[in-house]
C-alpha cells in the first residue's frame, strides 16, 4: 500500500424487513457510539453517520428501505463495502427479507445476518437459519461462509459483537482508497431547505473534498460553499468513506448520481447530461377512466424515486396513477389546491404539512395520507385505488340450523322449530335453504323464539322456534345455512 493508496473505512448499508429493526439497530449504535455532546449539533436526519470501534471507524448509511439502496445500484453507483441483513429472530424470513437478499447478492458484497428481537420470548435464530438455506444462504454455523450476530436493537445488546465482525470483514476486503485524485462519491440524498436553500448529503469514495470545490453530476455542479459532518459541525475536508452534507449546488442531484471534482465551472457545466434534477413519474400516467389522481411530497429525492419504483409494482390493469405534482419539501397550499382541483389523494411522506396549508386542508376535507414507512405508504394507494372500483359482495356464513318440525305453513311464512347446529343465529338474518345437499331457495328469519319469549340471538345446540318468510316451502331435515353480506373492496 503506498502513500497515496491508504486504508479507509467501510460503508455499510442495513437492510431487511420493515419492521426487524433496522432504524432501532441504527439508533442503538449511534446512542452507544456517539455521546450527547458530540450529537448536540445533529438538528436534523442526515442520511449517513460514522462511529469508531477498537480504533477503527465505520460508516453507517441510512437510506429510506432498500428501495433507495436499488435505486442507487441501478446507476451503478457501488455505495455500500458490506451489508447488514436484519432478520428479527421471532419471526423470521419475510417476503422483504428474500428482496433484502436479492438486493445483496446483486450488489455483491459481503454481508453479515444479524438475528435482531432476542429479547423476544420467540426468538429461535435456529429456526431462522433453516429458513436462509432455503434461501441459498448458508450461515457459518451451518457450514457456510456468512457471519450470525445476535442482538437485541432496544436493549442494545450483542452492538460490540456487532461492529467488531464488521471490522473483520473490511479487514477481510482490503478496503482502499486514492486519498490523493481529484474527490469523487456518491449522492446519498437531496433536500431543499427554506432557509439554506439545496443541499446534499453527499459519501467520497475517492480524494479529499475541501471546502471550495467545484462539483458536478450529470445533472448539476455548483461550488462548495459550506461542509458540514454528520454532527453538524463545519469542517474544511472530506475524507474517503465519511459522510457530510453540502451546500452550493445549483439544483437537486440524484439520489445515487456519482460526483466528481472538476477544476472550473465550465468543465462541470459541460459535463452534465440532464438539467432536470427532478423524477419523473411521466411513464406511470394513465389514461384510464379509473385512475387515481396524486399529488406527493416527500423529505429527499431518494425517497420520492423509491416510491416512483413502488409505483411501478402496483398492479394497474383495472386502475391506473396519474402524478399530478411530485416534490420535495413540507406540504403547502399550492399542494392542496392541486389536490382540490383535480379530485385526489395528497401523500406526504417524511414532510410536515404547513400551518396555512392545514388550514386549508381543514376548509376543503382533505387528508393528507402521512407515513414514515414507503410500504405503508403504497398500502394506502392501493386502497385509494381500490375504491375506484365497484365494491365486491362477499357473503359471510354465521351458522347453520337443521329443522326439526313444521308447524304453520301461510303463502309467503312459516313457524319452524329447529336446532343451532353450528355457530350462533341472530334475527332478522338472510338464509340459504338447503335440502339433500343442495340449495333449493333463500328467506328470511324475521322472528326468533325461546321458551315463548322474543329473542334476539340463539346460541349453538339451542332449540328453538322461528318465523321464516320466503317463497321457498320449508320441510322436516332441511337445513337453514345463516349468512349476511358486506362490501369490501376489490382486489386491483
């Protein structure tokens, strides 16, 4: 290794399942690495912070779900050296969990598995690595080659154990750096903010950045005017592996664009290939009679293209999306009135809605559909789009009563004596009648009777009396199946 090539630290991404814990196990390790003082300056989320363990430091990425970690790959864009796959040990491998690993094996890079809950009185990590064989994935355990970490995220147990099989496996990967090229990374995420206007959070791969730098990606380039690390503390420099958030761009870069350092403006300007700086959600629009007009704010641009990618996994045959307006930022009024105007759904997502907007939101009966999670997120789309679509009846059984005896028979009604066969019968409910297997007809049972009292309700294996009405003539040994029926919404 020569001067010029130099050890750096290792970016490491955490993925899995929504809810095994990947923000609790962030937040563990930045509460038992970072003190109070040092985090004092942290005012808001920044995306990426680095902590030192044995002497040796680590960075930490936190992109929103492993959408934004494939929307960063799909720009080839290599962010993270090594993975951490969360599976929490109570439950085991999900459907996301089974995406995390295709995320990893694509991205090919050495992972660890981290068997988060053991606090959990279900916890079965064994369990739990069977289910990864059949996943193609065989822990060391087991005879394979991928490290098994235990640890509780809430109580912070197993972090130390954690960390240090992280350092292993960097010191496994020969991770290196060119500390002396003209800096290069990658975008972890962009905002805008009223009062600093465009910034990035920003990882060097490669280089120092400094203070005073022209960048550019190929879709912006601006000066550095101003780093901050992810402390909130200004500094002058950036090194290989560190995260920090800039300012002086002159629009919004892509989550997952590469930066580079150039030495002047116009050789940045001439290296761009898009102005835009924007998503486009303009493929998903639809021109269906069903479609679902919406209006999306969301906190950075990686989170609004992680949704687009959500988007495009709807089902859309029956219901399409029209993307009214997509941006960044808090909700404002102009947001509402789009969505007054066109007859939506406003979807905010990590934002705040603004007072006047509020207000306004209140005036007019529109809700905003907020979550900090994107799959609850698209959940409530796909019901919105749902109720585009004529409801579906489904019929659901309550019981079922076997005749015993016949008593008055008149045009349309009939006295019965009969027993609760299964499950409870309730007045005034709709039933089927069924004779040698077969339905024969339908009615009503308009009046129950008890010991000669009016009852509401007849529990199972009761005897009782009942008045049906119906055209169908009931006899000794049919049976009477009780259903009721409800509207739920469709399947897109």
């Amino acid at each position: 290794m020569t001067e010029k090539i130099k050890k750096r630290p290792p970016v490491v991404a955490i993925l899995g399942h929504v809810d095994h814990g990947k923000s609790s196990l962030l937040e563990a390790i930045k509460d038992l690495k970072i003190t109070d003082k040092e985090s004092g300056g942290i005012t808001q989320h920044m995306g990426a912070y680095t902590v030192e363990q044995d002497g040796e430091q680590i960075t930490f990425i936190d992109t929103p779900g492993h959408e934004a970690f494939s929307a960063m790959r799909s720009r080839g864009a290599e962010v993270a050296d090594i993975g951490i796959l969360v599976i929490a040990a109570d439950e085991g491998v999900k459907k996301q969990t089974v995406e995390a690993i295709n995320h990893l094996k694509d991205a090919n890079i050495p992972f660890l598995i981290a068997f988060n809950k053991m606090d959990k009185s279900g916890a079965n990590p064994e369990k739990v690595k069977q289910e990864l064989s059949g996943e193609g994935l065989i822990v060391e355990s087991y005879g394979g080659d991928i490290p098994c970490v235990e640890i509780s995220a809430i109580k912070k147990e197993g972090m130390d154990e954690l960390l240090e099989m992280i350092i292993l496996l960097a010191e496994m990967e020969e991770i290196e750096a060119d500390y002396e090229k003209k800096a290069e990374g990658v975008i972890i995420e962009t905002n805008v903010d009223s009062k600093e206007g465009v910034s990035a959070t920003l990882l060097v791969q490669e280089g120092v950045l400094k203070k005073g730098d022209i960048v550019g990606t190929d879709c912006c380039y601006g000066t550095i005017r101003e780093i901050r690390n992810f402390q909130g503390e200004k500094i002058e420099k950036v090194f290989p592996s560190m995260p920090a958030r800039v300012s002086g761009l002159k629009m919004n870069p892509h989550v997952g664009e590469n930066f580079k350092v150039f030495k002047d403006q116009n050789e940045a300007k001439e290296a761009k290939i898009n102005e835009k700086g924007v998503v486009s959600f303009q493929e998903l629009t639809s021109s269906q009679k069903n479609s679902l007009n919406v209006v999306i704010k969301a906190d950075v641009l990686g989170s609004l293209e992680a949704i687009k990618n959500m988007f495009e996994k709807l089902p859309r045959e029956r219901v399409g999306i029209n993307v009214v307006s997509a941006g960044i930022g808090d909700i404002n009024e102009s947001d509402v009135d789009l969505v007054k105007t066109c007859g939506g759904v406003l979807l905010a997502y990590r934002v705040n809605v603004g007072r006047t907007a509020k207000d306004l939101m209140v005036q007019n009966k529109i809700d905003a559909l907020t979550h900090d999670v994107i799959y609850d997120l698209i959940e409530e789309v796909r019901i919105e789009m749902a109720k585009l679509l004529d409801p579906e009846i489904v019929e659901e059984e309550e019981g079922k009563i076997k005749i015993l005896a016949v008593f008055k028979t008149d045009k349309r009604r009939q006295i019965l004596g009969g027993k609760v066969s299964e499950g409870e019968i309730n007045k005034g409910v709709e039933v089927k009648i069924q004779r040698n297997g077969e339905e024969i007809g339908k009615g009503k049972l308009i009046n129950l009777k008890k010991e000669e009292k009016d009852v509401d309700k007849i529990p199972e294996r009761e005897e009782f009396g009942m008045l049906f009405e119906g055209e169908q003539k009931i006899e000794e040994n049919d049976i009477l199946v009780a259903y009721t029926t409800k509207k739920v919404l469709p399947d897109l």
